[in-house]
C-alpha cells in the first residue's frame, strides 16, 4: 500500500538535472559549514579538556560531517527543488491559457475585479475590450486545426506587444479575448479599439503559400457608463459585441 503513493508522488514532481545541480551546490556548502562548525566545536573542546591526542579528534571531527551531511542533505534537497519546481509550474499553469500564454479567464476575472476595487478607492475609470476573431471555428475547418492555434499564438503576441505594461489580457474562451484598460475612459478606449483593428489588418498567417485573412469584433465597455460590479461591465461589453454582430458590421465597435 505504501508504494502506490509513493510512485504517484514521484511522477508528480520529477527530479531533474537542475533540481541535482542545485541539490550539489547546497549539500557542498552545508557540508563545508559542517566542517568548520565542527572542527570549531572540536578544537575549542581539546583546548578545554587538554587532550592529548588531538589528531584524532580532528579526524573525527571530519568525518562525521562528510559522513552524515552529503547521504541526508543531497536527496532531500533534490526532492526539495523538484517540488518547489512543481509547485511554480502548477501556479503558472493556475493563472495561464495553455495555448497562448495569455492570462485564462479565471485569473483575468479575478484580476479585472481586484481593479475595480482598486478604482472604486481612488476614483479612476476602468474600462475593457471584449475581442472576437469573426468566424474563427470557419476557419479552423477551413485551413486545420493547428494554423487555428497558430493565429490565435501569433494574434495575442501582436496584441500584447501593443497593449501598456499595466495593462490585462488574456483569453476568456475560445478565440475571444478581453482586455483591461486601468486608468482609461470609454473614448479612449474607443481609440484602442480602432488600433487593435489596424493591428490586425497587418497580422500575416499563411496556410502554404495562401494568406489567411481574418477580422475582429470588439465590445467596449467602461465603468464611467457600467458602473463598478464586475458583471455589469461584461454584460456591457458582452452587448456591445452582440449588437455587432447582428448589424454585420465586425470593422466597427458597437
């Protein structure tokens, strides 16, 4: 019974050749503090009791740490390093979409409410961008499942090389994004949609030697006209990209 969760929690966290070399460096140095601490220890007490035979104890004194410290320290500190390796991985994936490295909706949501709050106490305007690739799933069918994927890597590295430092982007669902703008008023933000638009006419995807073209719709929202309560602006937004949609018009923000 006891080795089933001891192989599950070995396949959990790997131990690596970084998680060794680290292992190494950290057992050398415990092991040389040992050392000294113990060589200090030994000759402060032969100097205390007057023995004579003071070689042997320095031997001694050598041997227990590289007896004890390398066996104990080097596995312990490499299962150590793989976990805590495991552990960073684990929250990156917690707060990253797999396919774009975007922020996924959970983390982005939860973030995007944490503004909202921050707003709310220092009295500043919020407002996001809900971002739709028109007929995404047509052109996955269309030209393959993995030039879908590639537009969709290739489009969120564009639009976050634009976007300011301070700014939040991540994928929601699907090929829809959303972004945060903090500090931004809905005709600024108005601004930042004609921009995405342009951004994207100049995106490149070839299928072979055939251009791939594709377009946007964007939903604004802002919380000078929504309000605070998170649900309130994406159902703004959410409107706003809806109304787009029905007057066929993917070039303009509703």
């Amino acid at each position: 019974m006891a080795s089933a969760p001891q192989g599950r929690f070995s396949q959990a966290a790997p131990v690596h050749n970084t998680d060794r070399f680290f292992a190494l460096r950290l057992t050398a140095a415990y092991t040389l503090g040992g050392l000294v601490l113990s060589l200090l220890i030994t000759t402060v007490g032969v100097l205390l009791t007057g023995q004579r035979d003071w070689l042997a104890a320095i031997t001694l004194a050598l041997l227990i740490p590289l007896l004890l410290v390398p066996p104990v320290c080097y596995p312990v500190l490499s299962r150590l390093s793989a976990l805590s390796r495991e552990n960073r991985l684990l929250r990156q994936q917690a707060r990253e979409d797999h396919l774009t490295g975007l922020f996924n909706r959970p983390h982005l949501l939860d973030m995007l409410e944490r503004e909202l709050s921050l707003s709310q106490r220092h009295d500043y305007p919020v407002s996001i961008l809900l971002v739709d690739i028109v007929d995404f799933s047509d052109i996955a069918d269309r030209h393959g499942r993995h030039l879908g994927d590639s537009l969709l890597r290739v489009f969120s590295e564009r639009i976050r090389d634009k976007i300011r430092d301070s700014d939040l982007f991540g994928r929601i669902d699907g090929a829809q994004f959303l972004l945060v703008l903090p500090h931004t008023d809905y005709d600024d933000a108005l601004h930042m949609a004609q921009g995405l638009r342009a951004l994207t006419a100049t995106i490149q995807i070839q299928d072979g030697q055939q251009p791939v073209a594709f377009e946007i719709r964007i939903g604004a929202a802002c919380t000078e006209n929504s309000g605070r309560q998170l649900n309130a602006l994406l159902n703004e937004a959410d409107y706003m990209l809806y109304q787009s949609r029905n007057e066929h018009r993917p070039h303009e923000t509703a």
